[in-house]
C-alpha cells in the first residue's frame, strides 16, 4: 500500500507544509487529497513570499485589489486568505469524514505580533472571521506572549495551530492552556467535544543550531587517543527527534491523567503533537529521519513536497517509533550541559531567529507587493527617488533600525511612547495624532462640504474669505495659489496679515454682501482671527445686512470660546474639527476641505489621493521602499547628521505647497535646540555656493517644465548632496502629499528625539504682543530698545547679540546690517522677517538679497512674512538649534484702522506683534535685529541693500 496512504493505519496524519495558487489552481491539492491521503496543509510567510515571487498565478488578483485602493498588507492578507479558503473547501470533506479532527488548513497571525497578546487575539478574531471555514486553523507563536492567546481563542471555539515550539517546557505551557481553555468551557456548561488544535514541534532547526555549537568543541585528537571521555561527535543529529520523543512523552503524560479523563469522557478531543520542520537541512543525514523515527498515534507531521516524495518512494514505516530510544533522548540534555550548550537556552534562541525569519519573509512579501502596486498605478502614483549620496552608510542601518522597532506599525498604532516617555509629554503627544485617520474619516465628510458649497452658490455667494494664522490658513493659501477657481464657485481670499493694507486689499477685491467670511482658530481664541471677524462683522452690518451672522461659518474645535462667539453673533453654521488634531497637521480636515470645497476643487479625489498614500505607507512594508517612512528616516539621519537645512525645489505650478511644508517641518521639529530648517524659495545655484548643511528635494508636477532645475539638482547629486525627486501627476496629488510628510515629519521627529506635535515656544511672542498692547493702552505709544542707529530712512535696533557692533564705526545702517548678516558661520541660516504686506517689488527685492546673501557666505536664507510665521516658523526660531540670524523689518505706521471693542487698531497690532517677536528673539539669546523702514518700505528696501548688493549693482 502507498505509503502516504498507510501512514493514518499507524495514528499519524500527514500535511503539506506548502500552500500556493499554483497547486490549488492545477488540480495538485486535490488530487493529494484524494489520492496520496493528505489530511492538511500548513502555510507560514515564508512559504507565501516564494509563491507569490515565483510565477504570475497571482497578478490578476494583485491588479483588481490594487485598483480597488487596497494597501500592501491587504493585499497580502486578502490573497492569502483566497488560497486559505479554496484549500479549506477541497479538504473539507477529509474534515467531515474525520468528525472534525483533520482537513485543516493554517493560516499564521503576523509574525509581528508574536509578542502581543492583545493583538493576536484582535488578529486572530479578524482572520478566522474573514476565512469563513470551520477548518482553518489559525496560527499562534507558541511564545510567553502567545500562550494567554492561545487559551483564550480556544476558550472562545476558534480552532488554534501553535507554531514555532523548540522547547519541551514551552510545548508543555500550551498543552496545559488547552486543557484550561476546555475546563473553562466545561465550567461553564459549554460543549468541548467540538474543540481541537494542534502543537507544531519545530525539529531540524534544533539539530542545526545544537551541531553548530557541539562542532565548536570538537578536537580531532581525542578520537586517536582513544579517550574514554563523551566526545561531542556522539552527540551530533540527535537534539531535534529527542525533543520530540520527550515532548511525546508529556503529551502522553497529560492527556492520560485524571484531570483529562474528566473531559474526555465528554467528548475532548487531545491536542496533536505536529512535528514541523521536517525537511532534512544536512544533507548528510538520512532524508526521511525526522518522518520515520517520529511516528505515534494522535500525531501530525507536516511534510515539505521533497520529504512527501521521500517517503512515498522509500519509506519504511513502523508502529510508535516515536517511543525508540526514550532513555537516551531523557539523557541527552545533561549531557549536552557537559559542553555548556543548554537546550532551553537553544530553544530561545531558535524562537527568536524564527519569529525574525517570519518577520524578514513577510517584509520581502510587502516589498515585493508594494513594487507590483506601484507598476499597476503607473502614472496616476506620485513616485519618489532618493539619491542618499554621503549619506548612504548611515541610512541602511537606519531603515533596518526603524523595521525592528516597528516605527510604522506604532505610528499608525497611535502609540504615544514612540516618541517620548514623560507623562506629560505623552497626553500631547495622544492629542495630536487624529490626523493618521483623516483621509478615511474625512472621506465621509465631502457630501456634507459639497452640499454646503451648492447652498451657497445658490444664494448668490461669490466671495469666501479665509480669517486664520498658521495652520488654520496656510492650507487654504497653497489652494488659493494652485488651483484655478471653477467656473460658479466662489473666489477663495486668505488673509493672515494684521497690516492694514492687507485687509483694505481684501476689502478692493470682494463684495461684502456676496462674501462668506471663515474664521478659522483650532483654539478658538487666536488674536488675529477674532480681530479679523470683528471687523468685517462691523463692515457686513455697515451694508445693512438683515442677518449679517450668516456670512460667518466657524472652523474650530468642540467647546472653544469661538464656538460661543458663533452663537452670540448667530453664525451661519460651525464646522467642529476634530480634537486630536493640531494645526499643522489639519489640512485633510475641515480646516483645509472647507475653503478647497468652496473653490470647486474636487476634494474626494483629494482625499482618495490621500488615502492611496496612506496605502503606499503602509506601515508593514518595510522603511526602504516606504515614502513616508524612508523620506523620516532621511530627514532625521540628515539633521542628526548636520545636514539639517532642508532646500525645496519645487515646480512653479505648485510652488505654494512649500509654505505648508515649511510650517510643518519647522514647528514640528524646531524644539529641544534641535530641529530641521526648512529653505522654501531659495533659487537653485551651483554647489560651490552651498555648506555641508544642506539636502534638496525636488517636487515637481510631471506636466512641468522640470529641465532647468534637473540639470543643477545632477550636479548637486553627483557633489554628494542627498536629494529627493517626488513626481506627481498632477495637482490633486498634492493630497498624497500632504499625508506623506505628515509620516515623513512624524518619523524625523522620533529619530532626533523630539515631540513634533507641541509647540511649546509659540506662545512667547504671543505674551510679548500682549503685553506691549497693555503697555500701549497706558502710554499710547511703545517703547523702543534704547540703542538705535539711524539713517534716513531706515533706523535698526539691535538685539543683545549684536549691540556690539555698534562700537565700530558704521556711517550707515546697511554697512551695519552686512557687518551682521557677515557673522554667519557655516551651518547658520538667515531669516529675513518682513512685517509688512509684501508687495511684487518688495518680494523681487528680498529675493535677490537672499541670493547674495546665500553666493557671498555660503549659508542658507529664508523669508517668512509676519505674522504669519509667528504661528509656524516662529517655533523654530525661539526653540531649534542656535543657528539663526534674525532680520525683522516692520514699516513706520500712519493709519488707523480700528478694531470694534478694542483701544488700539491693526496697525498697532501690526506693531506690537514685530516688537514682541524681537523682544522674545533677544531675550532668548538669538542673534537678532530690528529694521524699522520708514512709510515708504520699498525706498527704505532699496536704502538697505544700496550697500549689502554694491552700489553699481542693478536691483
């Protein structure tokens, strides 16, 4: 008789221990099971990734689930799942002809979660939920963690293979969870005749480690000498079968005590020793040892195809061979002691390198998905390089650091620890990780934006005007530079800027009685904001409006005072944002959908864009071909590097998305004197001008004239400089972005070990604006620093740092500002702060400066306007690394625009707040200076750079 036929006469059944599309496809598992007497099959990640990286059996699968919008490890789980199911339903009628005992197939947990009780359990409920098969078996790690698992899912009925067993101890610990699972049950009146499982014994593996240590102890001469001693040779071949043979002897023990007759004779069914890792990896020992020596009644062995094909051709079979030997197998664990290799030792050992070995199959599964995925979305997918250059040696290790701790799955896990440990810190940190969930939570939001939009389009309304800092508005402001407004939606306006002729500019542009007013503050109570809508409230009654309320919505979050004000003044509606999301990381929310729905853009592609790069950082795919993940590890090993100045080149038809980047990264990450410096506009030069200091990345739109900056950016990338290409379709892929340097911030923020979601210095400026406003009130003016140097126009105020260089004799205020900007080190960056509406000259101008200032000292520049950066880069000025160079420019102000219910006016504002940012820059030690540049602030631009440019220069 065959063999594998005969083998279930001696009280062992046999499994496949390899499962793949090809096999179920082709008839081959049926005809094993019907023919060669097959009674399972097991599967694992390994067996998985060969199958799927061998053949195209599941390419069409692949294609539809990647155009259904499924993430890597979906994909994974729902093709596996598939083969699970199939198989269950060839087996089964081996599963009702057994009573339920065999015709099991295995489908494993993650092996990431071989040390998580909670999530097994989760996983194990979902998965056996998804099968829908009562003969699968899903597949728990028989670790310490596992064990708790492992009763509980048995308790609960759901069938449980226990995986990766080296030790006769551990084999024992989930033999007795078993046995409580079906007392738990039986306690409770519940059946136990209808509960079965298996202990998978991994063999070769113990043979392969134990031999490689007793060969370190092996000494040719003691063989010639004749020793009598115990030679270590005499050992070889024989841990594996004789921790088999001994755990078959406590199965015996325990499943024949008093204790189980109890439930036996209400029908429980024993739990099956099942010999794993079968396959002889010594080719010098015999092929079929680990099938031959190991047969016993109420036993699995689960079989490699070479191993099947072995035993059907020359196997010799015999009864309970599993019991040979039993003395020496008791003996052979002391004497392995005699060379100081202690089995328990080896057995952990082997559970770990088993559970990393999953873990490194199931990343070459998700790397190998996540390529196909990529090739199937084709041009509709935003693709990035990174060119690491000098980089590179520290970023390999850094990826496979951030894989073994497991930094994507914590991040999405919401888990707060990943980036600190203070108590304090982690109630921050808790509040701020709601943006993870946006692009799915958001996505059932955009009938209510949409519905809203048509409201008001029907009524007339063509005007929408953003009133908000920071966060709250920078979101708005890159759609507003982006994207055209479509034809009968309205014209979307952002105003951040408490100068007086920024809000008269807005005023010139609309019409009040056709103009939805958003007054957007997470907080509630941003000064700037509320100002704002106290103005316009006053203009809109002004036109005698009946109901000037409605053209007010709110965006803030639950139980802030701007909700009261909405009620006492009867806005039009409130949108509530969720709680857990800060500013910054606000704009998939309502904060950055409401002003984009009203423009007409279309916000469910936005979203999904988003949600399709959720998808790509998926955080089981590992951090080498993750976008969001590799682009934090970059940032992060950069900055920790002293490459912490982060130069954008972005395309001009989207060049805006670099003011939102520039706010995350710097007040996320701009803490602790640590932190990333973000160079957004900065035209591009040749890489003699740049320090050491510096990575470049290049976002761009495909559609783009991308040559010019290409042809710098390979130059940069051939002198070793690290850069990022990120190519998008087009512009609704900003959506996808947004989430991906969300990840990529979070993760950089983790590697240089600080919070990314507080702002902790943010508040400083906004206590020195206060308190000059109440200074104010009481002497009706300011009072300026006392040293001053002054030429008409222009009169500059330096800071503690620099009031030395008063002391040398400087004719003119811009020999003086180049004195200072001169003392710029390398790895220094200058910040040019212009308080005031920029105007196109005053911009071409400060452009032009920066890049003298960049080719002159080789450092970097920036220009952020006030006070817009107040609630952004402001952070990373007061809190990141010493390395700034502050020029805060303000006009001199002549009119007045009142704000209803206050004393002072917007240009007192507008003043208070450049006083405030230099009095917390100065206070705080930063090299900082005041440039007050007269009514006339392109006069006093060009007075200032008649000398930093030279006199013959044309500007």
């Amino acid at each position: 008789m065959n063999n594998l036929i005969e083998l279930l006469n001696y009280g062992q059944s046999y499994w496949l221990d390899n499962l793949t599309r090809e096999k179920i496809t082709s008839g081959e598992i049926e005809n094993r099971v019907t023919q060669q007497g097959l009674r399972g099959i097991t599967s694992n990640p390994s067996i998985f990734n060969k199958a799927m990286a061998e053949g195209n059996s599941y390419d069409q699968q692949i294609k539809e689930l990647v155009q259904q919008g499924n993430s890597p490890s979906r994909i994974y789980e729902l093709l596996t799942v598939k083969d699970v199911q199939e198989a269950c339903d060839i087996l089964r009628p081996v599963y009702e002809e057994s009573g339920g005992i065999d015709g099991f197939v295995s489908l494993e947990v993650s092996p990431y979660l071989a040390r998580n009780t909670r999530g097994t359990i989760d996983e194990v409920h979902r998965l056996f939920k998804e099968v829908k098969r009562p003969n699968c078996y899903i597949k728990i790690p028989g670790t310490k963690e596992g064990v708790p698992a492992i009763e509980q899912m048995l308790y609960e009925g759901i069938p449980i293979n226990i995986t990766l067993l080296f030790s006769v101890e551990r084999y024992v610990e989930v033999a007795k969870a078993y046995i409580r699972a079906l007392q738990r049950r039986d306690a409770e009146g519940k059946p136990v005749n209808n509960i079965v499982s298996v202990a998978s014994f991994f063999l070769s593996r113990i043979e392969v480690l134990t031999d490689q240590l007793l060969g370190y102890h092996m000494i040719p001469e003691w063989g010639s000498k004749g020793s009598e001693e115990l030679l270590p040779a005499s050992l070889l071949g024989k841990a594996g079968i004789a921790s088999a043979r001994l755990a078959y002897q406590r199965f015996r023990e325990m499943f024949g005590s008093e204790e189980w007759k109890l439930l036996e004779g209400k029908g429980a069914h024993v739990q099956r020793p099942l010999w794993a890792s079968t396959g002889n990896k010594d080719p010098l020992y015999e092929d079929l040892r680990y099938v031959e020596s190991l047969i016993g009644q109420d036993t699995v062995n689960t079989l490699p195809d070479e191993t099947i094909a072995a035993l059907a051709d020359h196997g010799n079979l015999s009864y309970n061979t599993v019991d040979d030997g039993l003395g020496e197998a008791g003996q052979l664990f002391g004497q392995l002691m005699t060379f100081d290799i202690n089995i328990e030792f080896v057995a952990q050992q082997l559970e770990n390198e088993g559970i990393q070995k999953f873990k490194e199959s199931y990343n070459k599964l998700l790397e190998n998905l996540t390529k196909k995925r990529v090739d199937i979305l084709g041009e509709h997918y935003s693709k990035q390089q990174i060119s690491f250059g000098v980089l590179k040696k520290e970023i390999d290790p850094a990826f496979t650091s951030l894989d073994e701790k497991q930094a994507g799955r914590r991040l999405f896990a919401k888990d707060p620890y990943l980036w600190k440990n203070d108590p304090n810190q982690v109630e921050t940190i808790l509040n701020g990780l709601g943006w993870i969930t946006l692009p799915e939570s958001f996505a059932h939001q955009t009938e209510e934006l949409i519905s809203f939009t048509g409201e008001l389009k029907n009524e007339g309304y063509q005007f929408a005007v953003l009133l908000g800092m920071g966060g709250s508005s920078l979101c708005a402001e890159v759609a507003c530079k982006t994207f055209a407004i479509e034809n009968g939606y309205l014209k979307l306006i952002v105003l951040d800027n408490t100068d007086p002729a920024a809000i008269h500019e807005v005023e010139d542009q609309i019409d009040l009685q056709k103009t939805l007013f958003i007054v957007a503050s997470k907080s509630g109570t941003t000064l700037e904001s509320l100002c704002f809508f106290r103005y316009f409230y006053e203009q809109i009654k002004k036109t005698n409006a009946v109901d000037p309320g409605k053209h007010f919505v709110a965006i803030t979050d639950i139980g802030t005072p701007l909700m009261k004000t909405s009620e006492e003044y009867q806005f039009r509606k409130v949108f509530i944002n969720p709680s857990d999301v800060g500013g910054r990381y606000s704009v998939l929310s309502y904060f950055g959908l409401l002003p984009m729905a009203l423009m007409g853009i279309d916000i469910k592609a936005l979203l999904l864009n988003a949600r399709q790069m959720k998808d790509s950082c998926d955080p089981f795919v590992p951090a080498s071909i993750n976008p969001g993940i590799g682009l934090g590890c970059l940032l992060g090993m950069a900055q920790r590097s002293g490459k912490d100045k982060v130069t954008f080149v972005i395309s001009p038809s989207i060049k805006s998305f670099g003011l939102w980047v520039e706010q995350l990264l710097a007040e996320s990450t701009g803490k602790e004197e640590l932190g990333i410096v973000p160079i957004h506009g900065e035209s591009l030069g040749d890489p003699e001008v740049y320090g050491k200091d510096r990575i470049f990345v290049h976002l761009f739109l495909t559609t783009d004239n991308n040559t010019p900056h290409e042809l710098k950016l390979s130059a940069l990338e051939k002198a070793g400089y690290p850069i990022v290409r990120i190519g998008l379709p087009d512009k609704l892929s900003l959506g996808g972005e947004y989430y991906r340097w969300e990840i990529a911030t979070a993760i950089a923020g983790m590697i240089i070990g600080i919070n990314p979601f507080d702002q902790p210095n943010v508040a400083e400026s906004k206590r020195n604006t206060d308190q000059l406003l109440n200074e104010w009130k009481q002497k009706k003016t300011f009072d300026l620093p006392s040293q001053v140097l002054i030429t008409e126009p222009v009169a500059v105020y330096p800071g503690i740092k620099a009031a030395p260089l008063l002391n040398q004799q400087h004719l003119t205020v811009t020999s003086f500002v180049h004195e200072f900007t001169s003392k710029a080190q390398p790895g220094d960056y200058i910040a040019l702060l212009p308080y005031f509406l920029p105007t196109d000259e005053s911009t071409r101008l400060f452009e032009t400066w920066r890049q003298e200032i960049r080719d002159e000292f080789q450092v970097a520049t920036t220009l952020l306007e006030g006070p817009r950066y107040l609630h952004s880069t402001g952070q990373l000025h007061k809190g990141g690394p010493d390395t700034g160079i502050f020029v805060i420019m303000f006009k001199e102000e002549n009119e007045e625009l009142p704000i209803p219910g206050e004393e002072y006016d917007f240009s007192i504002l507008h003043q208070a707040q450049a006083l405030g940012d230099f009095k917390s820059l100065n206070e705080k030690g930063r090299r900082v200076i005041l440039l007050q540049l007269g009514q006339d602030v392109e006069q006093g631009i060009n007075e200032l750079m008649e000398f930093v440019m030279g006199s013959n220069k044309s500007f």
